[in-house]
C-alpha cells in the first residue's frame, strides 16, 4: 500500500530529526 510506504518514509524523517 502506497499510504504504508509513505508512512514509513514520513517516520524515517521524522526520528532523524529527533536524534539529529
């Protein structure tokens, strides 16, 4: 699902952001 893939590409960023 495409709604799954940008999920996990939006968390991806998002946790980057927090540790970094």
């Amino acid at each position: 699902m495409i709604i799954f893939w940008y999920w996990e590409l939006f968390t991806s960023c998002y946790w980057d952001l927090a540790f970094f």
